[in-house]
C-alpha cells in the first residue's frame, strides 16, 4: 500500500519537473561559469597588444585602454561563452593574423624566426675565424724575436741575429741615458 502512494505521489511531480524542464530550458542549464582575471590573463599572456603605442607588450601585461582592456574583456566573455582558450587564440588570429602571437608559430615562413639568429651566429663565427686566420696568416713574418746570447763564436750570426745585437744595444744605450737624467 505504501508503495502505491509514493508510486501516485512521486509520478506526478516528476512529470511537472520533466514538462518544465522541456518548456523553460534555461532553468535546466547550469549558471554560466565565473572567468577570474588569471585566466583572462593566461590566455591573454599568448597575444600581444596591437594598440601601436606600447611597443607588442604582452596582452596580460599591458594598461592602454585602447586596446589591451577592451579585448581582455572580449576575451572574459568568449571564457564565459565556453570558448577554450586554444579557440580564443585562434579568433585573434583570425582577426589581427599570426603578429597578435606573443610567440611566432614554429611552421612555414614563420620557421626563420626561430631558425635565423642561429645561423647568423654561425656565419658570424665563420666569419670571425676566417678574419683572424687571414690575419695571423699575413702577419706570420712578424714572429718574436728572441734575445738570446747563445750564438758561438765559430757561427756567423744571420741577419735577425745582427738585428738583436742592434736592438740590444740601443736599448741599453737608451736605459743609460734614462737612468743618468
């Protein structure tokens, strides 16, 4: 007996709550879900700021009003809409192209972003070696010279040598002359 009386008892309310769901789907839907600022931010830390003044300052970074605020906000709203984040980033390029990216895509044309300083690095030290062998090449005769008295009396002393003696005694000559004011 019992069961008949919940049976007539929950059957009709839950008809009334289906029925009303079926009429006002709006009540059957969850409350739209809150968007804080830090995921504003996260999405927004991928663009740039396109405003022309604030020289591609992050979009989660940057204070002009221009630019920066209003498309934080439509960023906020597409967040609350249900747009993922990937689809936010996705629309900006749409909207502004591939330079709204704080980071350039590693595909295509856009690939020399990555790939160009590293090259040019390596033709620059190429560049440097080649430049300081030329040189140490053409100033090869150009070698120390070595002032040593270990030249025998039977050898004749070349033309360096003779040069050594010079120097040595102008040197000498020079320090006395320093040495006597």
């Amino acid at each position: 007996m019992e069961r008949v009386v919940l049976n007539q008892f929950v059957t009709p309310h839950l008809i009334v709550l289906l029925w009303c769901g079926f009429l006002f789907p709006q009540l059957a839907t969850a409350a739209p879900p809150v968007v804080t600022s830090s995921q504003v931010k996260e999405v927004a830390k991928d663009l740039v700021c396109l405003c022309g003044t604030c020289n591609r300052e992050s979009l989660a970074t940057c204070l002009c009003t221009a630019f920066a605020v209003p498309e934080r906000q439509t960023i906020e709203a597409a967040l609350a809409a249900g747009d993922s984040p990937q689809q936010i980033i996705e629309s900006f390029v749409d909207r502004f192209g591939p330079q709204a990216l704080a980071v350039p895509p590693t595909r295509g044309y856009a690939l020399l972003a990555w790939i160009g300083p590293f090259v040019g690095l390596a033709f620059g030290l190429v560049l440097v070696r080649g430049a300081v062998v030329r040189w140490r090449r053409a100033h090869d005769h150009l070698a120390p010279i070595v002032l040593t008295n270990d030249a025998s009396d039977d050898e004749k002393p070349s033309g360096d040598q003779q040069d050594v003696g010079k120097i040595k005694q102008r040197l000498e000559r020079e320090l006395d002359e320093f040495d006597s004011d």
